[in-house]
C-alpha cells in the first residue's frame, strides 16, 4: 500500500515541473516571437529538455506507477497551460 502515496507524490510534483516546465516555454516563445532570442532562448529551451530528462529519469527509477502518475500530472499541467493560452489569445 506504500505506492498510492508515491504515486500521489510523483503526481504532483509531475505536475508542479508541468507548471515551471510550461512557463518557461512561454517565456522561450516571448523571447523568439521578439527577436530577442539568442542565448537566453537556447539556455531556456535546455535547460527544459535536460530537467524533463532528469525528473523522468528519476520517478522511472522508483518504478512504472510513479512513472506514469508524474507522466500524468506533467500532461495536466500541459492541459493547464494551454488553457490559459487559449483564453488569453
């Protein structure tokens, strides 16, 4: 019974990188849609790639049902942010 917790934490904290992941591919966009891309831009978008790589890698080392619930709470930020794009477009 110990996996519910872990997985309602992996959740969450998918869901949390998901609301720092997102905000920062905004800002990327800002920085691109500017002409004021360059370094900033670039840093940005690695700096993304590589902690989406380290968060996945970890919770996939604690096994499947962690995997799939920071999976999950990552997709809700997605759905979130997107959201939030559309209403202010």
């Amino acid at each position: 019974m110990i996996d519910a917790p872990l997985a309602f934490a992996a959740a969450l904290v998918g869901l949390l990188f998901g609301i720092v992941h997102f905000a920062a591919l905004r800002r990327t966009v800002e920085l691109y849609t500017h002409a004021r891309g360059g370094f900033a831009a670039t840093a940005l978008t690695l700096g993304r790639v590589a902690a989406a790589v380290v968060l996945f890698s970890l919770t996939a080392k604690l096994g499947a049902l962690p995997l799939l619930s920071a999976l999950l709470g990552f997709l809700l930020a997605r759905w979130l942010a997107l959201r939030a794009a559309r209403r202010s477009a």
